[in-house]
C-alpha cells in the first residue's frame, strides 16, 4: 500500500499518541496500586519494621480486623503471639541457661502483656490508624492495636515459612519501640532509624554481647 | 649409641605394649564415658529423635527433673511448649490461610494438652525410663514424663539457636508417636525407623503434600 505523505505525517502522531495512552493507563494503574491510603501505608510500616513481604496479602490480613472483614487477623494474632514468647524465651535461655522458671514466665509475661506491652508497641508503630475496622469498632482500643501487632509477626513467619525470622524482626522491633518512649520521638523516619540501632541494642538485650 | 640386637628385639615388644596400654586406657576411658546407663539413655534418645546435640549437656538437662537436681528441665520445658505451639500453628496457617481462630486454638490445645498428647509422645520415647528423679517422685506421672518431653525441644533450640529446627524434630517425633499408637510398637529400631517414615508423614499432615 502506497501512504499518502499526509499519512505518513499522522502515524508518528499515532504511534506518539498510543503510546501516551498506555503510559497514562500504566501511571493509572500505578496511582491505582498505590494511591490508597491503605496500601500506603503497609508500604511504610514495612520500611518501619525493616522487613518487606513476598506476599503483601499477608500484612494486609494482619492490618484487617475481624469487625472489617472474616479475612482478617485473628488467626495470625494467634501464631504472632506463640512467635513473640519463643523469641523472647530462646533470647534469655540463649544469654543465662540457668535463668529461673520463674524469671522466664515474668520476662514472656511482660512483653506479651496486651496493655503495657504488646498495644505500646504497636502505637510506637502507629498501627491505630493503618488496621482497618468496621465504623463501628474503635481501633485505639489496646486488644485491637495488640491484635495487629501480633498479626505482624505472624505473617512474616507465614511469609518466609521460619518462626525465627519473625522473632528476629519482633526483637528488633520491640527493642526501637523501648528506645522510642525513652527519647519520645514522633518522627517517622527517626522511628526507622531508631529500629536500625535497636537491632544492635536487641543483641545486646537478649543477645550474647556484653553489656 | 650402639644398640644390641637384644635389645632391637625388646623394641617393637615395647612399642607394642606402650600402644596396647594406650589403647586400653582409651577404651576405659570410653567405657567410663558411656557405661553410665543414664549417658547410653541420652545416646539411644538422639536416634530416636533424629538430632545429635552439638552441647549433650543441654539434653542432660532435659531429661534432669527440679526433684533431682537444681540444674534441671524446668525453663527449657517452658521454652518447650512456646516452640512446640508455634510449629504446629505455622505449619497449620501455612497449609491453609484461612484456618479459623477456634480450629487453630482446638488443635494446638490438642497437642499440648498434658495427658493425651504430651505425655503420650513422651512415653512413646521411652522418657520416664530416662528422666532423672529423685527416689520418692515417680517418674511415670504425665506432669514429669510431659516436662521432660518439652525440654527436649527447648534444648534443641537453645543448642542450634533456632525455633525452627526444634520444631522441625517435634513435628517428626509427634508423627512417629501417632503411628507407634496405630502399629502398637515395642521395638526400639522400629520406633527409630518410624521416624523416618513420619518426618515424610509430617509433611503431608502439616505441610504442603497435598495428600
């Protein structure tokens, strides 16, 4: 087929304007995956517990409460909180052997309590305003935050199918969150820089340096 | 110095009683080290499981009862429980993610519960004839038999520093219980090679062999 030269003029034009659409749809999409305030949000307490999913769905499930969805956190609340009492128990028996039954149980029940523990960190983490809830359900209510943040570490022990990767974030985690309250800080990225140095600052807590 | 050809004779006669002396004294000192029935217990009970401790001192803690001995299983058996808790929930979430919290609740009361799975599993092994007590405790009592049991997976995670591992070897001894209970089996070997069998068998129960 002959093109006539005004044609030939009008492909490039095509060819510019096809390919602008795609690329619109592209960023569509892209505003599309990431334009929610949700998926947001999981991106950033990722980066705040220095732990990035395979499976997103996991942290998603972890950050639905069971008043929003029926897929949501309970089930990895449970397996959260058995990771959070291993950990915690393997890092003291690992540092004294002789530490006492009754020095073990207090040290598990302290950190696994729901009000002055396990919902203090999940505030540290800002977790009240990520999990969703049905308008009904009051996400600051302590069983709710400790919920999801439990639900954390049940799904990265899901995620890469080991109890001890989610320990290790948990310890690291838990460790920034005591650092946080010392120096009560609000700023995110400082909250991402204080688990960095709580990482160290876990092994020195649970872990075979020397304090 | 000149030797005399009586005394080349003498040489290799010594070299031949030195060497035979060492070989004795060697072979005493590994009839000390393994002719206590209690070290021959903790042997056999490595093969049982499948798992050698790299600290045997760990599993002679294990199998010590707070009757016997101040240095006993009584920390490594809380630790225990929490590692056997947690493997049998992720192994539950990670063959089906929407697992309800009462299902995940009832089946890991199940393994844990005392009597009917704890104890049983820990006779399976043989335990009560190995778990050291003092003369007036009976070592038979489910509370002395599950403890024990427990503690041996507490001290596999304290020996390799990983959840994960002890769990993997309850996973595999739990199984190897439930058909000991269906083959109603006495013989040592057997129960050994039944493990074998079971650590595949605990692949389809808990893991991803679809059966």
């Amino acid at each position: 087929m002959k093109l006539r030269p005004f044609t030939l003029y009008l492909l490039p034009v095509l060819v510019i304007a096809i390919s602008s659409s795609f690329q619109v749809r592209a960023a569509n999409d892209q505003r599309f995956k990431t334009s929610s305030p949700f998926a947001t949000a999981l991106q950033t307490l990722q980066k705040q517990i220095g732990y990035t999913f395979k499976s997103i769905g996991l942290l998603r499930r972890a950050m639905t409460h069971s008043s929003f969805s029926e897929e949501s956190n309970r089930a990895l609340s449970i397996l959260g909180g058995y990771v959070i009492d291993t950990s915690v128990s393997l890092r003291l028996l690992n540092k004294d052997i002789d530490i006492s039954p009754k020095d073990l149980n207090r040290r598990v029940s302290e950190t696994s309590n729901v009000e002055i523990s396990c919902a203090v960190d999940g505030m540290h983490l800002g977790l009240q305003k990520v999990v969703r809830v049905s308008p009904k359900t009051n996400s600051t209510v302590p069983a709710v935050v400790c919920g999801a943040f439990r639900a954390i570490f049940g799904a990265i022990a899901v995620d890469t199918g080991k109890c001890d990767d989610a320990g290790d974030v948990f310890l690291r985690v838990h460790s920034a969150g005591a650092l946080v309250v010392l120096l009560d800080v609000d700023d995110e990225n400082l909250v991402i820089m204080l688990t960095l140095h709580a990482f160290f600052k876990s092994l020195m807590v649970y872990g075979s340096i020397e304090t």
